[in-house]
C-alpha cells in the first residue's frame, strides 16, 4: 500500500489528507509538531478572548482520525532524506515515505531588530505563540502595555485580543493608516479610525528601531526610529509570515522564499509536494503572489493536489481571488481584485462609497478603458461569493454590477440595505466625470 | 427561571472589573430579591402590593442597569469576551450554586407549594401571600404558586430580554425576534389568561389557556376537564378548541412550511423565550459532539411517541361508545389516530425515504409498528388500550416530562447543560416541527461559497449543539430538525459565511467536496455537476 506521508496538519496538509482518504486506501500519516490535532488557526485569538476553548477551535471529533485511518504523529521533522524517502524526527527515529506532502505553512517574519530574542516578543501564528501570550500577557496587572510592530491581519488580531484584557496597545505601522498595502487609502483610514476607537493607540508613519531589555532578559520597552520609548512588556511582531522550511536547509528540495513549485505542485524531487503558505509557484498566477499565505488558498491546493495523488492530475489552477477578514467589529469581504494605491494596475479605477456611519464602505474598481468589472472590498455589508464569482467570470460591466448589488447581499434578514445610497452615490459620481 | 445572576457579570469583563454602577445595580436587584425571601420565610409585609412592586420593580430595574451599564458604552458588536473566564459561564462554582438554587426551586414549586405559601383552603401565607394583590388586581382571585411563576418567569423575559436586545443591539434579527417573544410571553401567556379567568362566573367557565401553547407542549389541552369546559363555554369555549386543534393540524404546518420552526421557537414560544433571554449567557454550553445528537434524535421522538400514547389514550377514555350519541366516539377516534399516523409514515417512507438516516428508518419502523399493534391488541383482544390504565400514563407524562424534563433539568440546569436542553432532547411540539423543518420547509441557513474558515465560533454559540462548522465548511447549507432559528450562528460569524434564509425547496442543501473559489473543471468534476 501506497505511504502518503504529510508534514503539517494545518488547513492545506488535512484538506489534502481528507481528500485523498475520500478517493483512495493509501495509508496516510500527518506528522506535526504543533499540537495533537488540526485546528483553525485563523480562530486562535478567540481562545485568549475567552470566546472559545482550544477544543472548540477543532473543526473535528478526536475519534475522526482513527475513523478515517489517519495516522497523527507528533515529531519535528529535522531532516528530509530524499534518495532514501526518509524523514528524521528531532526525537529520534524515521519514517519513510512513497510520497511526501509539506505543508509546513508560515513562521512569523522579522527584519533582525535588536532585542528579538528578549522574553515577551513573539509572533501569532501557531499555538506555541497563543500559550506564550498567555504567559507574557496574562491581564493588565502583569502586562499593563504591549507594542505591536506591523498593522496587518495578524497585527490587528493582536490588538483586539489584548484589548479584551485592558492591556494598552500602541501600535507602529510605518505606513500613514492601516494596512494600505492592501487597501485603498480612504478605506484603510476608515479601519484607522475604527481601530483607534477601541482604545488601541494607533501610531502611523512609525517604525521599530530595536527593543530593549532588563537584567533579566525580560521586554522592558520599544524604541522607535524617532527615538522615543515606549515601555511594554509584550512586543508582537506582525510583519507579515514567511514559508516555514528552515528544516529543508541541507535537503535537496529546491526553494527560494518557499518551496518551489510548479502547477501540479511538485517539487523539483519527484513524489514530494508543497502545498499551502509554504510553496512558491515557479510562475506567479495571474495577480497573485507565488507564495500565498492565505486560508483558502491552501486548502484549494490541498484539493487540487489529492486528485493528482490519487490518479487524476489537476493543476493549481485557483479561480477568482477572494478572501475575507474581520478588524475589531467590522467585517471585511473581497472577491476579484482591488489594488491599494502603491499597487494599483494602470488600467485600474476605482468607486468608493463610505456611510455615514463609518463602519460600512465597498470599493469597486474597474477597467479605466471598458468599463469591467475587477473586484469588490466590502466593509461591514456581508456579499454572497457565488454571485460575484458569476459576475467576474461573465466580465460584468460595473454598471450591471451596482444596478444589480442587491443580488448579492447576504446580511442577514431585517438589516438596513445600503444599496439605493451606493447607486445613488454612483450616479452623482458619474455625472461629475 | 433565573432571578439570581445579576449579580455576576455576564459581559466583557471579568468580574472583578465589574463598573461602579453595574455594583449598584446588582445591589438592587439583590435587594429586590432579599425581599422575596423575607416573605417566602414568612415575614408578613403589612402593605403587601407595596413590597411586592417594590420587589419586582428592584429586580428588573437592577437587572436592566446592569446590562445598560455592561453595553452601552461599548461598540455595537460580537459581546463574547471572556464567556470562557467566567465561573457563572464556563460551570464553575457560581454555576454550580445557581443551579442548584433553580432546581430546588422547581421542586418545591411542583412538589412542595405549601412551603411557598400556598394554603388550599384559607388565605395564602408567605411568598405566595405576597403575589396575591397582584393576582386579585389581574384575574380576581388570590394567588396560587402558579401565579407567582408566571409573574416571576415574565419579569425574567422582559428584563433579561432588554439586556439582549442591548447586547445584539446591531443586529435587527435579534432585535426583533427578542421583542416577539416578550410581546408574546406578557400578552398570551401572562396578561389575556389572567385576564380571561375575569370572564369565568357560576355558569359559564374557560380553561386557563395560552394560546401559543400548543398540544403536545401543552400535553394537557385535551384532558376531559379541559374539554368539557371548552364545549360547556358555549361558542367562545367551541372556537378555543377547534383553535386548538387547527393550531396542531393547520396553521402551524403552513408557518414552518414558509419561515421553519423558528417561527414557533424562537420568536413565540415561552420555554424558548426564557431560553433566548435569561438562557442566552449558557449558550454555548450545548454537547455538539456527535453522540450527543445521537441521544437526542431517540430521546425527543421518544417524548413524542409518549405524549401521541398517552393524549390518545386519555381521549380514548373519556369518549362515548356509542355512534349514535355522537359521531366521535372511542372506535372512530383510534381509528382516525391509527389512520392518521399509517398516513404519515408511508408519505414520508414514499416521498422522503432517501433522507433518512439509519436509526431513523429502525426509529421510525419500530414506533410505528409499536403502536399499530397495540391498537390492533386492543381492538381483537379487548385489553386495556396501550396496556397501562390511560390515567397512569397521563400522571406519569405530567410528573417525568411536563415537571421533571422541561422544568427541572430544562430550566435549573441551564448553567449546566445550556439553555435548550428541554427544547433540543424533550419537547415534543420541536419534535413535530423539526421533523417538517427537515423535510418539508423553505427555510435553511446559507453558506455562503468558500468563505467559511471552520473557527467554530458557529458551532460553539449554537444553544442547539448544532456542529454548524461542520457543514459550513462544506459549503453546506445547514438543514437541520433541532434548529430554531435563533440567528446567532449568523452573528458570531467572523466572515460573513451564515445566513438564515426562506428560500425554494430545490438545492436547499447542496453538498460540495470542492469549494467555491478552486477551479472551475475540478469543482464540476469532483461535485459531479
């Protein structure tokens, strides 16, 4: 029997064994180092704020492992043997393969500050780093201030996370608003905004120099690129994540940022495979980075990948981009693309509708030349995937789009519809131009 | 019910923050509760419906500042921060304690109303003594221990359904559905019976009747006492019955046909008001293993054969033999039963076979063939109909299900088990419009394409113990019996993934392998479409 061996049971590493326990009897073993079982990372702030327990951010029963012979090893991959189809455990011991799939996914990225191994400065990316906050940020009499270095997904998680235990939070983006690598300007100001109104001190145009410690090795402050100190005693860094593959190092496994791959997700070494934040696609698709680091990308290439393992070659051939996200109380959906400023295509043109409230936007943007619809951000109103994946792949006009916006509403039943006020808002805006 | 936990903080904070004013608020309504006890330990209040509003008034007050004081100063929004931390929401030791101060108030409510005050000949003492100016002022009479949980039961549906609508206040579902259920719970359950017992004199009597308490949760709406005074009350009498009736036959069908259970559960419904109100902080304290979805789809339509047995049963017994005096007599009533139910069970062996599951085809066979036997036994043999004299089963119904399950364990244990213990394993009117909630309804919740991220936050908030994540992260739309539509799956969702809906009946669940999001060819090819 065919030995499918998996490292890494996030997202990617599951979607990819549970697929292929559906098509096949190959014996599958899923070896992590990070916890017993596969959970949701994306929902690992919910257990410091006391909204879940961990087992309750398992998305499956303990027995369904044993049920659907998926065997869980928990051992450190150090070493990957190639020409043997050999894995070495940091524990001792080995196991072979006939086919290998890493999903080992992301570690937190930094830029060599000083004072980075200093007690008190973590990422958030695994449950090793939710059990260090724990430790490092109990309530607000052992840890009275924090600094997060980085405003992006993970960095306003934090925030929120430490907010739900009155622990200040100031917050160094080095942008001037939230997240504008991503966003349009007038959104990323309005999640500015919002972000400070829950008491979080937002400080933009704003860059780490090093951190400092006491005698005992402990965070005593930040210093900034101004010079000013600020004390803490918790840094989170969130300054993006990078492919976790230090442990490929002496490997004959092609990488570069990731493990490289093309679109069937092989490796340079036939019979191994990278899936999820830790490949890098040899050719970028599309719009999209070669290496993505995102929920839904890595269980696509889990499913992807299964169907080739099992007999049936298909490519990573992901469709229209989406993703979604929530900063403190306001819901966030993207379907399509919208670019930020810095990245804006040439071709690209934007309509912005804010409400008064300010806790509601959506950009659509568009082609300049004929009018075709690119993609949507939408803040605080909820929008059905399906019917934007429609209307990307049947190139809507963005006319058709906001006559029809109704169509794809999904907040729930009794809301008040914004959709008269964004044609509204879009008619006065054509008439100008 | 729950008159205690005011006191402990519900909300964000830990309870050691608790603000100033939430301090003070806690303070009234304990006093308002201390009261309470002053007269349930016999201290004889000289202006009794004084002391009584004061009481009532000090509850609710103190429970609605303290929730103003919780919520009001924050951001519109997910209030769930540290439910896990708190000893009254994760069962620690208030849990426990508050518990057991419910459960020993339901027993000696059901079983021990003497020392509550109840005196069945002469004036009331005690507590019981307390609530009877009010009792006097609504239906004319003195208080009975009934009274005083209805009272008490409404104040804990008002008050704590301001806390809720001040907690969701984003959130015009549950504003909504919250407003229903208070309107409901003060109108047709408290206010109008109270009130219609005005209209009863010498000659002319109606039972005490809610009328959204429908049979079988109202298991005792065909009792013979109940009956007789219906037809005794003339045409108003005749209406309520045949109202009764249509409410089983007819109107409920059509309203979970067009909006799902939820209708009934969640908006009308008293046991699912106090649930959705003074219930809400143990929500997420429902089993979602798999087992205990198992236990529940046997124990529930259990509770149901049970109360089909035994209303038949006591029908049965106080009917006429004879057709000539009137045309629904002992046979013709089996016979409709035994008909009415072959009906059911073959159109849903014809028309839904493929979604049953395994232990609802053995379930369902089992009962069935059960129940047709022992009307068979009875009708060749002449033996007693379902074997146990029809008074037995009905006082033995009314002591393990109408007190026991749906008060005891229902409501005292709603720190423990959650809020919708009695509605999820023992209610039998859930069981009926589940089982067309399943089948035959337009409702479902929505998943929307490929945006679930399985956090769980569904699945844990889900007072029904639904694994909602489960299906979500299939891109499933969640058809289930037990849901009652709350909404909060919908809420609590961090990506705007779940929407409950009222929609056609064609691909109402739609299962995929493949999410929305991958390539096209290999989602049509894995889903087969």
């Amino acid at each position: 029997m065919e030995h499918i061996v998996i490292i890494g049971n996030g997202i990617s590493g599951i979607t990819a064994a549970r697929h292929i326990r559906k098509l096949s009897d190959k014996k599958i073993t899923i070896i992590s180092a990070e916890a017993d079982h596969f959970f949701s990372r994306t929902a690992l702030m919910y257990v410091y704020m006391g909204h879940m327990r961990w087992r309750d951010i398992e998305p499956y029963e303990n027995c369904f492992w044993e049920k659907n012979r998926l065997e869980l090893k928990k051992a450190y991959v150090e070493t990957v043997d190639t020409n043997n189809k050999t894995l070495h455990f940091k524990e001792g011991g080995s196991i072979t393969y006939d086919k290998l799939i890493i999903a080992t996914g992301s570690v937190t990225n930094t830029y060599g500050w000083e004072g980075l191994k200093l007690n008190g400065v973590q990422g958030l990316v695994s449950k090793q780093d939710l059990e260090n906050l724990e430790k490092n940020a109990p309530n607000n009499k052992k840890c009275p201030r924090s600094v997060i270095v980085g405003g992006g997904l993970i960095g306003v998680e934090m925030a929120e996370m430490l907010r739900t235990r009155n622990i200040e939070v100031s917050m160094l983006v080095r942008e001037d608003a939230f997240w504008t690598n991503a966003l349009p300007k007038t959104e990323a100001e309005m999640l500015s905004r919002h972000i400070k109104s829950h008491g979080v001190n937002l400080r933009h145009n704003s860059e780490l120099d090093k951190i400092l410690g006491d005698e005992n090795g402990n965070v005593r402050a930040v210093l900034t690129k101004d010079g000013e100190e600020i004390p803490c005693c918790v840094v989170g860094i969130t300054t993006g994540v990078k492919p976790n593959i230090s442990f490929l190092k002496n490997s004959e496994i092609e990488t570069d940022k990731g493990i490289l791959v093309n679109r069937m997700l092989e490796t340079n070494i036939q019979n191994v495979y990278a899936i999820g934040d830790c490949a890098q696609q040899r050719q970028p698709i599309g719009n999209r980075p070669p290496v993505e680091a995102v929920w839904y990308t890595g269980r696509m290439m889990g499913e992807a990948l299964a169907q080739t393992i099992c007999g049936k070659p298909f490519q990573y051939n992901p469709g229209n981009w989406f993703n979604s996200a929530k900063f403190f109380d306001i819901e966030y959906q993207t379907y399509g693309w919208v670019f930020s400023e810095s990245r804006k295509k040439d071709y690209e043109a934007q309509f912005h509708w804010k409400c008064a409230s300010d806790l509601r936007s959506i950009t659509i943007s568009y082609h300049k030349e004929n009018d075709e619809f690119l993609g949507i951000n939408t803040f605080g109103i909820r929008m059905k995937h399906e019917v934007f994946d429609r209307w990307l792949n049947e190139k809507r006009s963005l006319d058709y789009v906001i006559q029809n916006l109704k169509q794809a509403n999904f907040d729930p039943e009794f809301f008040k519809n914004y959709e008269k006020e964004i044609q509204i808002a879009y008619t006065n805006q054509s008439v100008i131009v | 019910m729950s008159t205690v936990q005011r006191n402990m903080s519900l909300t964000g904070k830990p309870p050691k923050t608790i603000n100033i004013q939430q301090k003070i608020a806690s303070a009234l309504g304990l006093l308002g509760l201390l009261l309470l006890f002053l007269a349930l330990f016999n201290l004889n209040f000289p202006n009794k419906s004084v002391w009584l509003s004061a009481s009532l008034v000090m509850i609710a007050a103190g429970t609605i500042w303290f929730a103003a004081a919780a919520y009001i100063d924050k951001h519109e929004g997910i209030k769930n921060d540290g439910v896990y931390f708190k000893s009254l929401s994760s069962r620690g030791f208030w849990a426990w304690i508050l518990g057991i101060t419910i459960t020993l108030f339901y027993v000696v409510l059901y079983w021990f109303p003497q020392y509550l005050g109840l005196v069945k000949d002469g004036d009331n003492t005690g507590i019981v003594a307390l609530f009877d100016p009010l009792s006097k002022f609504l239906n004319g009479g003195p208080a009975s221990q009934w009274f005083l949980y209805g009272t008490l039961y409404t104040i804990a549906i008002l008050a704590f359904g301001i806390k809720f609508i001040l907690k969701y206040r984003h959130n015009k579902y549950e504003k909504l559905r919250t407003f229903s259920v208070m309107f409901f719970q003060l109108g047709f359950a408290f206010l109008i019976p109270e009130l219609m017992q005005r209209l009863n004199s010498e000659s002319f009597k109606l039972p005490y009747y809610d009328l959204k308490n429908i049979w079988p949760l109202n298991y005792y709406n065909f009792e013979q006492y109940r009956v007789n005074e219906f037809i005794s009350a003339g045409d108003i009498g005749l209406g309520l019955l045949l109202f009764g009736v249509a409410s089983i036959f007819i109107i409920t069908p059509i309203l979970t046909y067009k909006y799902g259970k939820r209708w009934y559960c969640s908006w009308v419904c008293g046991c699912g008001g106090l649930a959705e109100t003074a219930g809400d902080p143990f929500r997420h304290l429902s089993d979602k293993r798999q087992i205990a979805w198992k236990v529940e789809r046997w124990v529930i339509h259990s509770v149901l054969v049970f109360v089909v047995l035994m209303t038949t049963a006591v029908v049965h017994s106080y009917l006429g033999n004879d057709s000539s005096k009137y045309w629904l007599n002992k046979d013709v009533f089996l016979i409709s039963v035994a008909a009415f139910l072959t009906l059911i069970f073959a159109g849903v062996w014809i028309f839904k076979r493929e979604e049953l599951q395994k232990d609802a085809r053995i379930g369902s066979i089992a009962y069935f063939v059960i129940i047709l036997s022992l009307i068979g036994l009875h009708f060749a043999s002449g033996k007693t109909l379902f074997l146990v004299n029809a008074e037995n089963l009905r006082q033995s119904y009314g002591f393990l299900i109408g007190a026991v399950f749906s008060g005891v364990i229902g409501v005292g244990f709603y720190p423990i088990f959650g809020s919708r213990v009695w509605c999820r394993f023992g209610c039998p009117m859930a069981a009926i419009l589940g089982f067309q909630q399943r089948l035959f309804s337009r409702f479902r919740i929505t998943t929307n394409g490929g945006q679930c991220i399985s956090c769980g936050n569904c699945s844990t908030y889900c007072e029904m113990g639904i694994d909602v994540r489960a299906y979500a992260q299939k891109g499933e739309n969640i058809v289930r019996s037990s849901c009652v539509g709350c909404g909060i799956c919908s809420a609590v969702c961090p990506r705007g993934v779940l929407k409950l809906e009222n929609g056609p009946l064609e691909k109402r669940i739609d299962s995929n392998e493949i999410l929305l999001g991958n390539d096209l060819d290999l989602m049509n090819y894995v889903n087969g479409k």
